[in-house]
C-alpha cells in the first residue's frame, strides 16, 4: 500500500499552464510513432478550424511517421501529404528514422489495457509494444516523449501487483527520462466527447524542465462550457447524402440494428445535451445512436433510430470537416475512434513546448 501512495502523491506535483500563447517560435522536429491517421499528429501540428474555432499552427515538424495497418497510412498520407511508413515496430529498420528528433509521439496499442476488453495487459505481446517506443526513444534520445493510453492502464488485475503504468513509467524512467502522467478528459479542453486518457509525458533528466500539462478550458467552473452532441452534429442531421460534407453519404453510417430493452454495446442513443460518450474503434457495427429520431411521432421506437455516421464519429473526436476517409465506413470507424482527440492534443502539444520553453 505505501509503494502505491507515493506513487499517487508523485503525480500530484503536476503542473498546469496555460495554452493560449507560446513562449518561443523556435521549431521542433517529431517522430510520430503508432500514428493511426493522425489524431495525435493532427494536434502537434496545427492549423486547423474546429466548430467556429481556430487552432493556429503550432512550432513542430512530423519529420516521421509510422503504423502498422496500411489502410490508416493511407488515410494519414492523404491527409499530411507526406508518406507514412506502413511496418510493424518490431520490424522497423531504425536507419529509416531522422539522425535527431526533438520529440517524440505515440498512442501504443491500449486494447489490452482496456476495462471493456480482455485484459492481457503487459502479458501479451500487443501489451509489449509500449517497449519498442522505449527503444526509439533510448536510440533516438529525444528532448522529450508524450505517449497517450486508455484509463485501464492504471490498474493491475490483482491487488499487489504493480499496474501496467507504474511499469511503464519505471521503464521510461529507467533511461533517462523524467516522466509524469496525467488522467485528461476530451471534453475539458473543447472536444464535444467525454474521453478518458492517460498521458504520459517525459522531459530528458538533463534539460531540467518541469512537466506542466494544459489546463482545462471547458466545464462547469471553466471559461467554456462542455460543447454538448447537439451543438457538434445537430447541422449534420439535415445533411445526410449531401455531396458538400465528406464521408457523411448513405453508405457512412452502420446499419446494424438496434433491440428494443436489451443492454448491450451501443444499443442506445447518445445525450443532445452532453458531450457523447467515448467514440470507439472495436464496436463491430455497434456504434451508438443519433440523439434524433427518424420519426418524431415515435421518438423511442428503435425503428426510426439511426447510428451514428462516419463525419458525426469525426465531429465528436474534433477532427475538422476537411479531414477525409477514402475507405469503408467500418475502416474510418475503426480509425477515428483509435485516434487521440485533435483538439486535445493541441492543448498538449502547447503545454509541452512551453514547459520546454519556459
């Protein structure tokens, strides 16, 4: 129990800052590692508009990026318009990496920590890759790491054992690292979704910074409110099939039924007046409902419910409606809800250059 409580009161010398200005325009380059279709990327680099609002570009370069799984490169290549390397990590010849890198990012898979999944943890090998960000790391000897989880990273499946973050962050630490993580919602910091990460965040021991993390935005005692469903979506409602709003067509939305009293995933309706629940990737077909109804007159009836479609799922993870998927519905699912929240992700990026800079 002691060894818990330090590590817990550890954590608690975190720091806030604000994001709003930077203290330095001085670039950084990035190595961009697990990068899905760009999510985390997204937000580093900046320079998008997200529901009326303008998230100026930010002082870092991807000067590299990588994924396993050739259809969420594609995406991010289209996008970025600069190629990501479709490779396993494991199989990653590090001769393809820049000779230095300011920072570097990456989402390690988080299925197998997660509370709604199996719960293999650091036993099974996709729970080890989180080691081989450890070795890009250790070669590349970066100024400092961000690296984004699920909230089941904190526990352990039994009550003595060490969690899978208390090894992680051991093992960070281990090379050299200062390392503090942080349990951020989406939703605090103007995503219109409550999302729940860990993010754990390394400075090099010999720059001797201070670890700050972005204060929150949004919420009851904040400057904003949460940015509810409807305020992100309700415009797409009327827009269905039209050809001005992107992977938002007939064929963009998952028609697997819904069943009438049973409490299964994603068997229900999100809120209008609240941010949605988490957007995630393994539904199956399974994603949750729109708030509306196709039948006013029958609001509950399960028949006129529809599911949510690919630009809502975008909306609801803040990527902006420029940002596009050339694939199937199922596909674009998966990868927006593997993706890490642009939006939130600025926040980050910010804090941590001026934690450099400050």
């Amino acid at each position: 129990m002691a060894r818990q409580i330090s590590f817990l009161e550890e954590q608690k010398q975190e720091i806030y800052i604000s994001t709003k200005e930077l203290k330095s325009i001085k670039k950084l380059s990035v190595i961009s590692l697990f990068s899905g279709c760009g999510g985390m990327d997204l937000g580093f680099r900046g320079g998008f508009d997200f529901l009326n609002n303008s998230y100026e570009k930010n002082p870092y370069d991807i000067v590299f990026a990588s994924d396993i799984k050739q259809k969420a490169c594609d995406t991010y290549t289209h996008n970025f318009k600069h190629n990501s390397y479709c490779i396993d990590i494991r199989d990653l010849d590090y001769s393809l990496l820049p000779k230095t890198a300011d920072i570097i990012i990456g989402g390690f898979p988080c299925q197998d920590f997660s509370l709604a999944g199996k719960r293999k943890g650091l036993s099974s090998e996709r729970g080890k890759l989180y080691l081989e960000m450890k070795k890009i790391i250790e070669y590349v000897r970066p100024i400092a790491f961000v690296a984004e989880n699920v909230d089941g990273i904190r526990k352990s499946n039994l009550p003595l054992e060490l969690s899978p973050l208390e090894i992680i962050v051991e093992d960070f630490k281990n090379i050299g690292y200062k390392v503090k993580y942080k349990v951020l919602n989406a939703a605090d910091y103007g995503v219109p979704q409550n999302r729940v990460r860990v993010i754990i965040i390394g400075i090099r021991q010999d720059i001797n910074k201070t670890i700050k993390y972005p204060s929150p935005t949004h919420g009851a005692d904040k400057t904003y409110n949460h940015i509810t469903s409807k305020s992100a979506i309700d415009d797409l409602w009327f827009k269905l099939g039209s050809l001005d709003v992107k992977n938002h067509t007939q064929k963009d939305f998952s028609r697997a039924k819904f069943y009438p009293g049973k409490k299964m995933q994603g068997n229900m309706k999100i809120k209008a007046n609240s941010p949605s629940p988490t957007i995630r990737a393994e539904h199956h077909g399974n994603i949750e409902g729109h708030y509306r109804s196709l039948c006013d007159k029958e609001p509950d009836n399960v028949l006129n419910w529809r599911r949510l479609s690919v630009r809502e799922c975008a909306r609801l993870q803040s990527f902006p409606d420029d940002f596009e998927w050339d694939c199937s519905a199922s596909e674009a699912y998966k990868q927006i809800g593997n993706a890490v929240p642009p939006v939130m992700a600025w926040h980050i990026a910010r804090a941590l250059y001026n934690s450099l800079n400050n």
